[in-house]
DNA sequence: TCCACGATCGGCT
DNA sequence: GCCGATCGTGGAG
C-alpha cells in the first residue's frame, strides 16, 4: 500500500477528477485503517464560479493553492464538512471534491462515526462490484460528500494535511474502463451548472444520481 | 459590523 | 418532493 506519488495529483485537474474513480483512499487512525474506493468526484478549476478558489486565497481555501496533493477540508450548511483533493502546481487553486465512496474495511468505525441515521426505507438497494446486493444501511454510510467525510472523520483539522505522507493517502485500486465512467454536471451548485465536471462509476450503488 | 447564503443531510408530507 | 437545521465565510456598507 503505496501513497500514490506527487507527480499523480500535479497534472491536469479533469484527469485526475477522472482518473480519482477506483482508487482507494486510506485513513490510518493508530491500529484502525479505514479505507474507501472512490466512485464520485467534481473538478473545481480557477476562473470557475462555483469553485471556493474564485475569489482569491483566503485563511479557510489557503490549501487549495498549495501544491496538488494536499487535501482541502471546508464546513458548510452551518453542520457538514466536504473533503477535497488538490490539484495542479502551487498557487493555482484547483481541487477536485470526493462525493461518494464504497466502504472497503473499517466499516465498523465508519458506523460508530456516522452514528445511525433514521430510518432505512429499504434493506437492499443495487449490487456492488462483485456483483452482491449492497443493504441500504452500507449504502447510506458513505453515499455522499459529507457522509464521506463524517464517515472517515475529516473536518478542518485535517485540512491541509499532505497526501503522500502516511496518516491520509490515496493508493492504486482497480483498473475502471472508460466505459464505466459517467459524466455530468455538478450537483448543489448555482453557477456554471453547464460545465460538465462530475465523474462517477455507473451503476454504483454508492453514486446516488446516475 | 451586518447579513445572505452555502460543493448537504435527514426527516417528514 | 420539500423543508429546516445551523454557523462560518466573505462581500457589502
């Protein structure tokens, strides 16, 4: 389990939104790992409206203009966190936001962080990669950017934090064909709605708009 | 200072 | 499908 190297997240910010889907992304909580399969991702670019980089550096976007390979953690709606990789050369100011991931080991952890939301309308809902049905209760852990990032316990103290390092990384996963790759436009946002910078797996169960 | 709003979620109709 | 929660941020005055 390698960190995926600088060179991966300083190219291209549309590659790397694209080429995020299957990787894995791993938190190392002392003798706990907790490890994700990206299937959803946004590209934020510079002269992007709707990107938190638009109006210039500040204290809370400072990460998003380092050097590609750190992460950016912002709070939003006054109670949810979203998790960013960034993206480029310093002083850009590009990132691209991790939506959705499929719980790939710790998912106890993940649970005791997401506490339990409410009801479960239904107990199985689409089929994972292996071609089992997926329990509503696994889907609703991590189906959204910031169940992710209550899921992995990431806030704004781990805004910042350099991704080839040990404690946060991203590692190789499987081989996605370009097939499998949906695209769109973003989700939540009310400018440049037009761009057409969201990246999914098609018919994953943890992507909740296909 | 003040204020409108947000890269969302979960519960309710 | 809709709506309220909840507060930091940043733009305006």
């Amino acid at each position: 389990m390698n960190p995926l190297p600088r060179s991966f997240y300083t190219r291209r910010t549309l590659t790397v939104a694209k080429e995020l889907l299957g990787k894995y992304i791993v938190r190392t909580l002392g003798r706990k790992r907790l490890i994700g399969r990206i299937v959803e991702t946004e590209a934020y670019l510079r002269n992007d409206p709707a990107s938190h980089s638009y109006r210039g550096k500040t204290r809370r976007n400072a990460p998003m203009f380092e050097r590609g390979g750190c992460l950016y953690v912002y709070f939003t709606y006054g109670l949810h966190y979203c998790a960013n990789v960034v993206t480029a050369e310093e002083g850009i100011g590009e990132a691209v936001l991790i939506r959705a991931v499929e719980p790939i080991e710790g998912i106890d952890e993940m649970r005791k962080r997401r506490g339990r939301p409410g009801k479960v309308k239904s107990t199985l809902r689409g089929l994972s990669a292996d071609g089992t049905a997926v329990p509503a209760e696994l889907r609703l852990l991590t189906n959204g950017p910031a169940k992710f990032a209550q899921a992995f316990g990431l806030t704004v103290t781990q805004s910042g934090i350099d991704l080839t390092g040990t404690d946060i990384f991203l590692t190789e996963g499987i081989a996605v064909p370009k097939s499998r790759i949906g695209v769109s436009g973003r989700i939540g946002i009310s400018t440049a709605q037009e761009k057409q910078w969201r990246f999914f797996l098609r018919e994953n169960p943890w992507v909740s708009k296909t």
